[in-house]
C-alpha cells in the first residue's frame, strides 16, 4: 500500500471477496435502502442532497486529520527554532561561529512566527 503520510503506525489492508452475497438486512442503510425487489430508495429526493448526506460522515475524519497536522506543524516548529538556536557555522571570522538562528534569513522570517 505504501506510505500513509504521518499515520504509518495504523494498520491498513484490504479484502477481495469474489461471488459473495451479502444479504438486504445486513446493508447499511442510513442514508438509503434497497426494496426486495432491488430498487434504491432514499429519503432524500434531491441527488445533491442525498452526496451531503453520505459525505458528511467523512467530515469528523478530516477535522481529526487537519488537527494532527496542526499538531505536528507546531512541533516540527519548536523543534526546528531550538535547533537553529544551538547550531553554529560559518561566523566572520575562521575563529568565531555564529549561531544559525542570528544569521539574516533567519531573523527575517522571525516575523512570521
């Protein structure tokens, strides 16, 4: 399956079922049903409406993955400002070595934190 962006530690898989019926009562069927004799029925009438509805169940998902990215953003930024405070190269002088943080870039972007 591959990489899964930041949530490796979750178990993914699939399942391939060939020939399988899976009986009208075990459906679920909160946004739609199927009648005996196989036609489809909703409560919604309107097609759009009827997407909001399925779709909304995905809304808590994204919410929950946009705050751990917020999350990490915050760490990574801690982590990387502590790390260019203590790291030093490269100062005027061959004998003397400044820390990253103080070099021009850096403090121009200070701003934006």
């Amino acid at each position: 399956m591959g990489k899964k962006l930041g949530q490796n530690g979750l178990d993914n898989g699939f399942v391939s079922f060939n020939n399988l019926r899976i009986p009208r009562e075990y459906l679920l069927n909160r946004n739609g049903d199927v009648s005996p004799d196989g036609k489809y029925l909703s409560p919604f009438k309107d097609p759009n409406k009827r997407f909001g509805a399925s779709l909304g169940a995905l809304s808590s998902g994204r919410v929950g993955i946009t705050s751990m990215a917020v999350t990490n953003l915050k760490s990574a930024l801690a982590i990387a400002v502590r790390y260019s405070a203590v790291r030093k190269q490269f100062g005027p002088t061959p004998n003397k070595e400044l820390p990253v943080i103080e070099y021009q870039m850096q403090v121009n972007t200070q701003g934006y934190l």
